[in-house]
C-alpha cells in the first residue's frame, strides 16, 4: 500500500471514530500516524516528481510575499497593477505555470511579490506542482490568499486544508513547549498548566508512536494534540496571512462589509483600483520590518534609501548585510 492510500485510510477512521473523552487517546496516535506519513510524502527524496523543492526563482528585495490561490482570483491583475512586472493575465485559465515575480516599491523598500499558480490542491497528497507551489510558498515571509470575493468561501478551507497539511501554520504562533532528545533516562514531562484540550495520557502514547523512550518535555500553554505533534516534527512553517478578497466592485455593500470585518482580511478590487493602497500598507504592517537609514557625518540621510531590517536585528547585522569585513573592523555606532 503506498503512503497515500495510508493516509486516506488514517482519514476515513479519524471520520468515523466519534470524539470524546474515551476515544482522545486512540485519536491522538491516529494524528500522529498521519503527521509521520505526511511528512514522508513531502521529504525531498521521495520517488515521485516535483520534488521538495520550489520554483527556481531568485529571492530579491527586502523581503518575499507569496500569492496564492485559484485560477481567476485576480492574482495576475494584482501583480500587474502593483509591481512593474506583466504577469499574464490572459484569457483562460491555468496560463501560468509558474512562478513570477515582481517588486512593490514601499518608500524604498522592495518588497518581492510571487505570483504562484493556482494549484495547491493535491499537495499534501504529493502531486508534484503542487507541491512545488508549497516549497516555494514556505520560502516566503508572509502569504496573501486571494479569493474570489464573488465566490464561495469554499476555496479558502481548502487552501487552508492544503497548507496545513504540509506544514504550514497560517497566523499561529509556535506553541510554548520544549521538547529536548536524551539518549537515556526515560521521559520527563512537566506541564505548567492544565491541559483542557489534551491529556498526559495522550502525549506519551505519541511519543511512543514517534519511538521516543527518552526525552524532556516542558508545556507551558494549554496545547492540543496536533499542537503537540507538530513540536515533535519540528519542521512547521508559522507564518503570518492575510486573506485577500478581490473583485469587491462586483458584490453588494452589505456582503462587502462582512469580508472586510473578518479578521486578517483585506478587500481589494484589482481592476478598479479600490483599496490597493491600503493592501500594500497591511503587507508592510505583517512583515515588520524595521527601516534603517545610514548617514555620514554633519550631512542628513538620504531617506529615499533605506536598509530593511527583520525586527530584532542587530547593529552586527547590518555590518553583515553591507559587507562581511565590516563588523570585524567596527568600532561604534550611533543609533537614532
Ligand atoms: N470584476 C472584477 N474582475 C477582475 C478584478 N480583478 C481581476 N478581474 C478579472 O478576473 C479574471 C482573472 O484575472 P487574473 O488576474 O488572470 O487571475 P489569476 O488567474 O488569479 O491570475 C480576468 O478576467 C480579470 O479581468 C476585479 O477587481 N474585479
Ligand atoms: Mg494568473
């Protein structure tokens, strides 16, 4: 049986297995049972095409944004109207086969927009390109989904559906558990709080699943199973999203007002032109960066040109990012 038909029958018995007190247990190493294969299907070395790997395209700018969703959304109209790049809006659907990119210039910063085809189903089942359009989506340091906002809201759950399956975690932040590997000595499980959604029960049983006889384990947040099973993979993506709606000229007021109260949304339309200025300013706000300028002695900053900084960045990170020998060499700073 190959990994995917596992998967499929882990599914079905997690959907016919009633959730309560009893069963939690039984659950819990089903959902790690599931999280293993997962994984398996989306290790590089797999047998199958595609591969782990992303579209061959060159990170540039400050930092990277991925588009994705389904054909017709908008995502081509988007990159054309925000970036100097002509994606192909063409006629029909399923034109673009691959990546491309381009660059929102935000008061200096160059923030890198990749349009991504749409067809991210069938990812966490393996299928190559759309495991392709994962890869590269990992890479990125936030992730728009656009959605039709003439259609149904179906898209989005199964857009999310995709992501999480191969890891990647949408507006989460990693859950508050240490997990350190011993080589002897048993488990030691400490947990700081009480656990609602999850037992201690439970979390050793995956932890044999996982044939892990010894370890520390330290909870400090009231976590779920998955959450659990996500510590032990260890190779999840938290990234922040932002839901964008497009097409906005074609709804009603009152449906207008509801998407643009959902939260983490933003509501756009693309040929008219409404909002786009609004979006590239919530892109700015997700990705936190830190604007630095450099100045000579006695002479005021050029203001134009900006080194963007991950928040938390250091002076030795800028020395870095300017030249290697610099910091090596460096003296002082002075930090307005
Ligand atoms: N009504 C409306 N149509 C749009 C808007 N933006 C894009 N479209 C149309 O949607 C279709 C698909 O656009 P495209 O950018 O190619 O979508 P992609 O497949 O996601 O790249 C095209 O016919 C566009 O003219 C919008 O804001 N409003
Ligand atoms: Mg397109």
């Amino acid at each position: 049986m190959g990994i995917v038909e596992k998967i499929k029958e882990i599914e079905e018995e997690m959907a016919r297995t009633q959730k309560n007190k009893a069963t939690e247990y039984h659950l819990g190493t089903l959902k790690a049972k599931l999280a293993k294969y997962r994984a398996q299907l989306l290790e590089p070395a797999a047998k199958s095409g595609g591969g782990g790997t992303g579209f061959d395209v060159q990170k540039s700018g400050d930092a990277r944004v991925a588009l994705i969703g389904f054909p017709s959304v908008g995502k081509s109209t988007l990159l054309s109207k925000c970036t100097n790049t002509q994606s192909e809006t063409a006629a029909y659907e399923f034109t673009t086969l691959t990546a491309i990119p381009g660059v929102i210039d935000y008061q200096g910063a160059r923030i890198q927009l990749l349009d991504l085809p749409g067809i991210v189903e069938g990812a966490s089942q393996g299928r190559g390109r759309g495991r392709q359009v994962v890869a590269t989506a990992k890479t990125a340091d936030l992730i728009l989904i656009m959605m039709d906002a003439t259609k149904s809201d179906e898209h989005r759950r199964l857009l999310e559906y995709e992501l999480d399956a191969v890891g990647i975690r949408l507006n989460k932040e990693k859950p508050d558990v240490v997990f350190k590997r011993k080589t002897t000595g048993g488990i030691t499980l400490n947990v700081t709080v009480r656990l609602t959604k999850t037992d201690e029960k439970t979390i050793r049983s995956i932890l044999q699943s996982y044939k892990i006889h010894n370890c520390d384990v330290m909870i400090r947040e009231d976590i779920t199973t998955d959450e659990f099973i996500d510590v032990l993979i260890g190779t999840r993506k938290y990234m922040p999203c932002l839901y964008v709606y497009n097409k906005i000229d074609a709804i009603s007021m009152e449906q207008l007002n509801k998407l643009a109260r959902t939260e983490h949304s933003v509501v756009i339309s693309c040929e008219m032109g409404l909002n786009l200025d609004y979006l590239i300013d919530r892109i700015w706000a997700e990705l936190g960066l830190v604007k630095v300028y450099t100045k000579k002695r006695g002479v005021q900053p050029d203001l134009n040109d900006p080194i963007c900084l991950r928040k938390g960045a250091t002076v030795e990170g800028v020395c870095n990012g300017i030249h290697r020998s610099l910091a090596t060499n460096f003296r002082y700073a002075l930090v307005w």
